[in-house]
C-alpha cells in the first residue's frame, strides 16, 4: 500500500477567504480587571501551501487464481501464456468520493522501472492495441486488468515485474479516459508514483 502525497507543483484546491486571527489580553494591575479580546483581520495568505490533511492511500495489487490479494513483497508465480490479474485499489476511495486509476503500466525483465527494454501494456489511460491479451476496467472506485504472461527471453523461467503509474481524481473531472480520444483532465495526485509487483514466471 502507498500513500499519494500531495502534488508538488500542481494544485487542486478551492480558495476560501483567509482569515487571521488577533488574539490580545489586557490586565489592570490596579483595578485587577481582565478583558480579552479576538478581532478577525481578512488578508492575504502568503507562502507555500502544505500538507493539512491526511494523504490518499492507493494500491497495486496481484491476484492469485481464486481472486486473492498476492501479500506485498511476495511474487505471484505462473506459466508463460497464462493471465495475470491485478487491481489499483484503495481503503478510503470512495469515502473520499475518488476514484483511482493506472494510467500508464508496463512490463520489465528487471526490478527497474526505467529500464528501457520493456513491453507497454497501456499509456496515457490508452491501451496498447499491440496487445489484444491486456484488459482493464473500472472496479468500484479502482481498476481491475488482466494480461497474458510471456516471456523477454527462450528462458521462460524468469522474473517479471509490473509497474504502473498511479493517479487519484475526482469522478466529475473525468480522468482515466484514453488520451487521444479526450483532453486528460488535471488529477490530485503526484504524478510520479510508480508502484511495482513481481511475476514469476515457471
């Protein structure tokens, strides 16, 4: 499980009106009388804008035959020509009122998300149409995809690693559509988040 954190450079917020607080106390050490006083100033908020909330919890997870998660950390083995099921999911998704969706996922030979020897299975929200084996599909507030097991190599007994680009938005901006058929929309999210699962391949 990953936490998203909040977007470094691009924002999505609603502006309210600022307002600061000044908060005086006055004490008459004759009379020993106390009064206080809080006078609310509107103004301008100045600065970098942080964190206050608590951050969006996302996940890219292998399913085994029976539809169970893969534990993270351990591999999910199987046969090259067989499908391989995974989800992009979350525990407070639609508590949130997000949805979460892999953008952009391939396949590598090596624990290496840049590694440039790689077989894509979707980008910009679009599919490859190289691959008729890769599915995916809206599961509640998540994802759920499958594609067919192969090989890089004539050894077919080798390690895969899947890695997916993760986003989180709001259903009404209308992210998670293909590319090239409609202007991607701004999502919340980091867009770098990269999440990896293993394959192993027998």
């Amino acid at each position: 499980q990953y936490s998203i954190p909040p977007p470094q450079h691009i924002f999505l917020y609603t502006l309210h009106k600022p307002v600061t607080l000044t908060v005086s106390c006055a004490y008459n050490r004759k009379t020993q009388d106390v009064t206080a006083a809080v006078q609310p100033i509107l103004g301008e908020i100045v600065g970098d804008l942080s964190q206050t909330g608590a951050t969006v919890d996302v996940s890219l997870n292998l399913l085994d035959d029976s539809g169970n998660v893969v534990a993270t950390g351990d591999s999910h083995a199987v046969s090259v020509g067989e499908i391989v099921n995974a989800e992009v999911t979350g525990p407070h998704l639609s508590a949130l009122g997000l949805n979460a969706f892999a953008t952009d996922c391939w396949v590598t030979s090596k624990n290496d998300a840049a590694d440039p020897l790689r077989w894509v299975l979707i980008t910009g929200n679009c599919p490859n149409p190289e691959d008729p084996t890769f599915s995916i599909a809206a599961d509640g507030a998540g994802q759920k995809m499958n594609f067919e097991v192969f090989s890089f190599t004539s050894d077919v007994t080798s390690t895969l690693f899947l890695h997916c680009k993760i986003e989180t938005c709001l259903p009404a901006l209308g992210c998670g559509k293909c590319a090239s058929s409609s202007r991607r929309r701004r999502s919340i999210t980091d867009p770098g988040l990269v999440v990896t699962r293993e394959i192993e391949v027998y």
